[in-house]
C-alpha cells in the first residue's frame, strides 16, 4: 500500500441530508423522552423515600401521643389525634417534596402542640395539690427549666435569647431561696414572657432553617435527577461522557454546601447545570448527526466499491476509543489491486491504491507529473455511482504531484506513494 493518504470530499445531496437531519431530530425526540421518563423516577424515588421518612416521623408521635394520653386533658387527646391523623392522610396523598415537607413541619407543630399541653398540665395538676405561694413558684421555676431543655436546637437558632432566659431563671431562683413570695412573682412572670418569645423565634427560624433546607434538598433532586437523564441518553453519554462526569462533581459540591448549610448556594448550581446539560445535548446531537453522514457515506462506498467487482476486506475506526474517529475501508479486486478509503466526519475523503500501473508523463508548462489513468479511472466510476445511487457527490481527485493543467478528460496516475483525495461537498 502507499504510505500517503489519498483523500476526496463527500456531500450529500440536500435530499439525503435533511433524510439524515429528520432521523436525527426524531432519534432526539426519543432520547429527550427518555431522558425525562429517567427523571421522573428519580424524582419519584426521592419522594418516596421522603415520604417514608415523615411517615416514620408520624408513627413516632402517634406512639409518643397514646403513651402521653393519661397525661393529657380529655379534650386534648382528641383534638390532636384527629390533627395526626389528617396529616397521614394529606401525607399519603402528596405528590411533591414540598406537600412532604410541609406535612413534616406540621407533625412538628403537632409534636409542640403535645409539649405544650402536656406541660399546661402538668402545671395546673400541680397549682391543684400545691397551694402555697411558695411551693408554687418553686414549680413554675422548675418547669420553666423543662421547657427550656425541651426546646430543640436553642443554641443553634438563638444563643442570646437562650442566655437571657437562663440568667433569668437564675435570678427567679436567688429570689426565691430569699424566702419572701411577694418578690418572686414579676420576676417570674417576665421570664415566663422571655421563655415564651425564646421558643416563639427558635420555632420561626427553625421553621425558617427547613424552609431553606427543603428547597436546597429539592434543587439538588433536580440536579441528580438531570443528571440520571443524562446518563439514560447514549448519544449523550458516547459524545459528552467526560462533561456529565463534571456534572457529577457538581452534585457532590450541592451535597457538601448542604452539609454545611450553605443552602442558598443550591440554586446557581443547578441553573449552571441546567443550563450546561442543554449546550451538552445539542452539541451530542450535532456530533452524532455527523458520525451518522461518516457511517452512511462509509456505507455508500463499500456498496460501490463493491458493484465495480471488489471485495471489503476490512472496516474499522482509525481511533477505536473515539466515536469521531474517521472509518477506514480495505478493498481489494480479483486482480490482486487494493483501495484503502479513510473517511472522517468532516473533511476530506483519503484514498491509498495499490497494484495500479504508474508513470510520468510531461507536464503543461514544462517538467514532469505523476500520473495513474487506471486508479483514477476506478476512483472516478465510484464518485458517479456514489452521486447516481446514494446521493454523494465527491469533489475533484487531487494528489500531490498532479499537474493541475492536465485535460479533465485524461486520467492521471500516482506512484504507489502517494495520496488521492477528494473534497466532499457535504
């Protein structure tokens, strides 16, 4: 074989193409479809799982009710069972993260609603059995201190309110240890008051805090769910593999902002990936679609190489590990001549003859040109059948060396060392 490449360009005519162009887009209609099938389950399965968390959620508090009831006034009971039990029933119903989520702050309404009424009674049964002022007070002090243990995550949600209801239960304390009742009572009620407005802005910024947090957990579902139907596409995943591993790592760095409450840095992550997944998508389908017109014009010249009597030895990519590599075709007649084809997915089209007559012949002008009547004449047969069968036209056969003032008319022949190619209008 020659060790130069030779090379023509193909095109296809407009019929073909927009044929290639229509089964492009009806291939990515399909793909898009499965691309949002693979991103519904997901978001199902993450709603599931969700929702199987605040299920557990309501059973605990279910339980914790009924083991509380005896404590509780009669009409309490009641009233909170049926609340519990409307929100398993709009649990079992919701069809989002947020219907979930809003369920989840409810039972943690309900789960307050229960403290509170267990400690009003707790309160009153104790006003009842103990009269005295001061035996009074010394429960109201104690239960301040128990509601405050009972408010979750005080320190996180406000420290200064926290330690002011702490020094002023201490203060409650010195006074009554003074032994006089008359001077505990407003020092009391205003910590009552600070205890209250405590647990009123702990319950606004955790309320707050979860609102957030959901709708980072919701942004970074959308990020993996994008990504699960990125990688449900082939053609994505063959031409932009390395891109959806980037993406990936986005998925990691929403993970950790949650992780450390950087919430608000959720969104700009997933409109980036959004964003991005699109241009990804396109610039697949673009390749692809170019891939498509190498294998068919590949095709097209083993097809034709073959109706002029030669036998494809051979066709495999260049470059196995590249889908854009260009495909190369082996061919050999009966006589024992060769044609090796290189067809890229963009560019000139690469010819290698072998076992043809060579010879040199004068050129225009004065010197000499290489010239190859017989191969060039077996190339020229194929670009017609390739423009009459299937469409293709092939540009002029140019080779190195060729005498651009030969008559059109005269076949040129190549030393065994050189190149053909050909422009493909495409």
């Amino acid at each position: 074989m020659s060790v130069r490449p030779k090379y023509s360009p193909a095109r296809l005519d407009r019929q073909r193409r927009q044929r290639l162009e229509r089964e492009r887009r009806q291939r990515a209609e399909e793909e898009a479809r499965r691309r949002q099938q693979a991103e519904i389950r997901e978001k199902q399965r993450r709603l599931e799982a969700r929702r199987q968390q605040v299920q557990q959620q309501a059973a605990n508090l279910t339980r914790e009710l009924s083991q509380q009831q005896p404590h509780l006034y009669p009409e309490a009971a009641p009233t909170l069972h049926q609340q519990l039990q409307q929100q398993q029933q709009t649990l079992a119903k919701a069809t989002s993260e947020a219907a979930v989520g809003q369920v989840s702050r409810q039972l943690d309404q309900l789960q307050t609603d229960l403290q509170r009424h267990l400690a009003q009674k707790r309160r009153d049964e104790f006003a009842k059995k103990r009269q005295a002022e001061c035996d009074r007070q010394q429960f109201a002090l104690a239960e301040l201190h128990r509601q405050l243990a009972e408010i979750p995550d005080g320190t996180k949600f406000a420290p200064h309110l926290q330690a002011d209801v702490s020094q002023k239960l201490k203060n409650v304390k010195q006074i009554i240890q003074s032994g006089d009742p008359t001077r505990v009572r407003q020092p009391l009620q205003a910590a009552e008051q600070a205890l209250d407005q405590y647990r009123q802005q702990v319950a606004e910024r955790r309320a707050d805090w979860q609102r957030r947090q959901g709708e980072a957990q919701e942004n970074l579902i959308a990020l993996q769910s994008l990504i699960a139907g990125l990688q449900a596409d082939p053609v994505v995943m063959r031409w932009q593999s390395g891109a959806i591993a980037q993406l990936e790592q986005q998925c990691q760095t929403a993970e950790q902002a949650i992780s450390s409450e950087q919430f608000e840095e959720i969104t700009p992550l997933l409109a980036a990936s959004q964003q991005q997944s699109q241009i990804l998508i396109d610039a697949a389908n673009t390749a692809q679609l170019q891939a498509d017109q190498r294998d068919y014009i590949a095709d097209s010249i083993a097809q034709s190489l073959e109706s002029l009597g030669f036998g494809i030895i051979y066709r495999q990519p260049e470059h196995p590990e590249n889908p854009a590599s260009a495909v190369i075709l082996g061919a050999a007649s009966h006589g024992g001549k060769g044609i090796s084809v290189s067809i890229p997915t963009e560019g000139e089209v690469f010819y290698d003859v072998e076992g043809y007559s060579k010879q040199t012949a004068a050129a225009v002008g004065g010197g000499s040109a290489a010239v190859c009547d017989e191969a060039s004449t077996v190339i020229s047969e194929m670009h017609h059948c390739l423009e009459a069968e299937f469409g293709i036209q092939m540009g002029e056969l140019q080779w190195e060396g060729k005498d651009p003032n030969r008559r059109i008319h005269q076949a040129d022949n190549l030393p065994r060392t050189d190149a053909l190619r050909v422009h493909r209008r495409a």
